[in-house]
C-alpha cells in the first residue's frame, strides 16, 4: 500500500483530504504509513463509524465500528462545517447559543436564532446497507453511499475530482458521479468486471439505489475504463533472441532483438519506412483513444481510418509511420539514440 500512498500524496492537490480506511487487525499499521508519508499537523481526525447490526454472543465483544483516518494537504484544506441535531434532552432545543463578554467574564446566552445543531462529532453512527436493499452489490466489505457522502459533504469543493485507488465495489465513485464530481478509480480484483462496471453502467442510466433519491440523481454522464498491462504481462510477451552478433548487447537485447516490437513493425526497406500496426500486438486496440492519451489532445471526430483532433490535427491509421508521426515512439520500446 505504501507506493499508493505515496503517489496519492503527490497528487493531492493543496487544499484537498485523505482519507484511508482499514479494518481493525490492520488499521495501525496504515497510521503511521500515513504518519510518514503526511506532515503531523496534517493529521485532522480518527473517525469512528459506528453501526448497530445483529450481535451474537462470543467469548469477544461484538465489533459494531470501523476506523476512518483523516488526512488533509496543508492547512488550507476545504471544510464544510457540519451539524447533528440537539440531543432531545438539551433544554435549548430550537434556539443558538453564542458566546458574549459580559464585565470581562465570557458567558454563554442563548439566543431568538434557530439553531444549526451540534458541530459534527468524530463519532458516526450510519447504518451498514440493509440484506435486502437495492443498495447490496454482492460486495463483502461494500460501504453506504451515505457514509462516503458524509465524507464528501465535510471536505469536497463543488465540481472536484476524486480518487480511489481501492474502489472495491465502486462505491466512492458512484457517490462521486451521483454529486457530478469528476473521479477516477482503479481496482486489481477480478470483480471489477462482475461488481464494479456493472454497478457504475447502472449508475449512468440513473439507479435508485443509495444516495439517489436524496440527491436528486436522474442518470446521465459518462466514464472510460481502461484494463492497463500489468509490467509482468509486457514482460511475459517479451522475447528474445541473442544472436550473438554485436557489440552492444544491452541494445541487442532490449530492442533490436524484441520479437514483441519487430512483430508491431512493417518495415519497408525500399521506402526506408517503419511503419506501426498495433493490432497484431493488440487485436482490440483502441486506436483513437491510445493516440489521444499519448498526444493529450481530445478527441474531436472518430473515422474508420483514422481520427480528427481538436487542434485539427488528424492521425491516419494506415500511414503511421514513424516517419510521418515520430511522437508515436514511445507507444513501443524505442531506443532514443
Ligand atoms: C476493502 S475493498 C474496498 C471497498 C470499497 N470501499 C467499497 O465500498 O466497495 C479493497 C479493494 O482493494 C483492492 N486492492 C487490493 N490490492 C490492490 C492493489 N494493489 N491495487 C489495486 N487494488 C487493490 C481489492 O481488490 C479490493 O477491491
């Protein structure tokens, strides 16, 4: 987990919050994984989130809470001030208090205002997802929408971009889709395919479940989803075939002699061409969208043969040589010299 955080910790804007959950028999650990990678002032709360559920009698107590660490990226963090309603036993229901100095002594009066309630406490009671809920994705350790919400609510500017690099069920991204915040999740399980995608297909076509009702979420939106090559696969493809002839054999090895990268290349000894057909490396390859996260150019149109940007430029797929295009190099292993 430490590399994740690490790179978290470098994306995370300024005035931005972390937050990591972990279960009790590892949450100290990722304290103070979280305590070396953030400065000790950017430690802000342990947030308990308590749920009552069906407790059975054991020789232990009934675990009815998990642990949430708060982290925040210097002191200029976005905070929302929540409240939770007077306890019905306050006898100032209804009305504020405030603060006055009265002959230099400080006292505390009550007020004509309508109150906002009790600040926010560290301690959250939110209930687990009921069994029979629509909410349930078939996801062991998936969380309430309305728990990440709180979340949300507390430290999210409108319109921000958030990030969960263990999206689990996917449950951070569909409440961020569902308040139109930007996000971005990755996942290395198998149920991403069988949990995670389906759930955020049926969040654009507008589910009811979760937060929906409550935020007034009718559907709508889009998302791309990328399955990116473990370094062990490239590894796995890769094959070589020392023969011994030159000089300079970490050039020899690394690229010259890379099955992987003369089977992406046709090469044209007359016109002294290379040209880059990436469909026999990957049959399903898509070509606009791989050319458009290379350039960092949007996609205007999409044609058989090729693909329009923004700025006017275009890519034709059957003139892709390196020649023509050399900012594709680095697609394939390339040797700079
Ligand atoms: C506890 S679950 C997250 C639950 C999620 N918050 C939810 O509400 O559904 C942790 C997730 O981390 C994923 N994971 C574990 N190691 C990972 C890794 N190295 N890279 C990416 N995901 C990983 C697991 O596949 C699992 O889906």
């Amino acid at each position: 987990m430490e590399n994740r955080v690490e790179i978290a910790k470098q994306l995370l804007k300024k005035d931005s919050s972390f937050f990591l959950h972990l279960d009790p028999k590892a949450n100290y650990l990722g304290r103070m994984l979280l305590d070396k990678h953030f400065s000790h002032d950017d430690f802000r709360n342990e947030i308990i989130w308590y749920y009552r559920r069906w407790n059975i009698a054991g020789k232990k107590l009934a675990a009815n809470h998990d642990t949430i660490f708060w982290y925040v990226n210097g002191q200029k963090y976005h905070y929302n001030q929540l409240y939770i309603p007077k306890s019905e036993k306050s006898s100032a229901q209804g009305k504020a208090w405030k603060s006055v100095i009265v002959n230099g002594v400080r006292k505390s009066i009550q007020t004509d205002e309508e109150t906002k309630g009790v600040p926010m406490p560290d301690m959250w009671e939110i209930s687990m997802i009921n069994p029979v809920s629509t909410e349930r994705v078939g996801f062991s350790t998936q969380k309430p929408e309305t728990l990440l919400k709180r979340i949300f609510d507390l430290t999210v500017n409108t319109n921000s971009l958030i990030s969960d690099f263990f999206s689990g069920s996917g449950t951070t991204l569909s409440v961020a889709h569902k308040l139109k915040h930007k996000w971005i999740g990755s996942d290395i399980g198998e149920h991403y395919y069988s949990v995670l995608l389906p759930r955020m297909k049926k969040v654009l076509v507008g589910d009811k479940a979760g937060i929906s009702d409550e935020v007034d979420f009718k559907g709508g939106g889009f998302f791309k989803y990328y399955e990116l090559e473990q370094y062990e696969e490239v590894l796995a493809k890769a094959q070589y075939q020392w023969q011994g002839k030159d000089e300079n054999q970490v050039e020899q090895y690394s690229f010259l002699q890379d099955q992987k990268l003369l089977e992406a290349i046709e090469i044209d000894y007359e016109k002294k061409n290379a040209k880059v057909v990436f469909e026999k490396l990957y049959p399903d390859v898509d070509m606009a969208e791989t050319l458009s996260n290379l350039s960092g150019k949007h996609i205007k149109q999409i044609f058989e043969d090729k693909v329009v940007f923004e700025d006017g430029s275009e890519v034709i797929y059957d003139e892709m040589t390196f020649e023509k295009y050399p900012w594709i190099k680095p697609l394939i292993w390339w040797n700079s010299k």
